[in-house]
C-alpha cells in the first residue's frame, strides 16, 4: 500500500496513460460488477489509512454547503448564521454556498478543526462506497493522485479486475 503523498502523485503522472486507458475499459465493464467490487476494495483499504495524516482532501476538495448544514456550523461555533456566511462561504454555481477558500478554514494541520461538524461532502469523501463508479471516473481520477485511499483502491482495482498483472 502506497500512502506517500510525494510517491502518489509522482506515481499519478507517470501513469496518466495507463489511467487512461483504465478509463475506458471501466466503461465497457458491468457498473455493478465494478461498484461491487469497488466497495469490497473499499472495505479492505479505508481503514487502512489514517486519513489524519493526511488532510490533503481539506486542502483541495470544493465542497458545497447547505443552508442547514451553515446554520449547523453556526450553532456548532456559536455565531450567527450569517457571520458563518460572510466568513466562510460564498455562492457558487447554482447559488450553492461552497467553501470560499482552500484550504479549507478548518484545516489544523492535517486534521478538521470541526469534524463532529463538518459537512456532507466531507463526510462522503471519498466516495467509494457510493454507487455508479464507472459513472464518476472524472471525479475518481482528479482525486487519483491526491487521496491514498482513491490511490489505492484504484491501483486495486486495475489488478482485480485483470487491468494490470499483479507484479509481486
């Protein structure tokens, strides 16, 4: 397992290609073979890494915010919904409010300052246990070289699925 994220992203460029053509062999693959599979790599590797040594999601990840999910803040820091607002929010496409900076606010070092807290996007971060995988590929691969877990499973996958040969 790879968690280096200096290795990952030098690994992330070298295999663009390959990514690539993983890419479109995912699509001509069965969506729920590949999302079965997919969470059962999930399973086995997300608790696998510390996501708190990491943060590197907080650090790149425009995540959208709900009204409710802003007046949760709110309460949860204790300030008004629309300091939360002017603080920490702007309106993004679709007039959805979305985290105005990157890094995120409540990023301490690698780990989130309001994690009881933190939002939906967050929480689903990063995803792997949804379904529609071969559905989500852009989004899967932007994140490719950033997040070990995406990383892993992805590297994961390309074995499982008889991609790539195993080379152990």
């Amino acid at each position: 397992m790879v968690t280096s994220l200096e290795k990952i992203a030098a690994l992330s460029t070298n295999n663009e290609q390959e990514n690539d053509a993983f890419t479109d062999f995912l699509k001509q693959q069965d969506g729920e073979t590949i999302d079965t599979l997919v969470l059962s790599l999930n399973e086995k590797i997300e608790p696998a890494i510390d996501c708190t040594a990491c943060g590197n999601c907080c650090k790149t990840l425009m995540i959208n915010v709900t009204e409710q999910e802003a007046d949760n803040l709110g309460n949860y820091l204790n300030q008004p919904l629309e300091t939360i607002k002017a603080q920490y929010l702007e309106r993004g496409l679709g007039n959805q409010y979305i985290i105005n900076q990157m890094p995120c606010h409540f990023l301490s070092g690698t780990v989130c300052s309001i994690y009881p807290q933190r939002f939906a996007g967050c929480r689903e971060f990063p995803a792997l246990n949804q379904p529609h995988f071969t559905q989500r590929l852009f989004t899967v691969f932007m994140h490719y070289g950033r997040c070990p877990i995406i990383f892993n499973v992805v590297e994961a996958l390309k074995i499982e699925t008889g991609f790539k040969q195993k080379t152990n």
